[in-house]
C-alpha cells in the first residue's frame, strides 16, 4: 500500500472480506507455530486417521 494515499475513501474499496468459498483449513503440526520452522513443509495437513469436531 501507499503511505501517501490518506484518503479513507481510496481505501476502503480493498477492505473486502476473503470469499468464503475460497477459504480452506486444515490441521498442521505444533511446529507450524514457532517462525524459526521457516520451510513449505511446515504447513502440509497431518495425515490422521481420525476426524475431530469442535464441540
């Protein structure tokens, strides 16, 4: 972004939130939270058999 553009009104147009449908999530493993763990592989889903549900 532009630090020079200080008009709210040319901003607000690309506050848009991310389209649901292109959103996706999976779980990866505990390593994925320390930022020295910088490498692509960080982020592949776990391979796990069972299915966990948030309630």
């Amino acid at each position: 972004m532009n630090p020079d553009i200080d008009e709210a009104s040319k901003l607000l147009p690309l506050l848009k939130p991310f389209p649901e449908d292109k959103l996706e999530e999976w779980e990866v493993g505990a390593g994925a939270r320390d930022p020295k763990n910088d490498y692509p592989e960080i982020i592949e889903p776990l391979k796990s058999s069972k299915q966990r549900t948030l309630f």
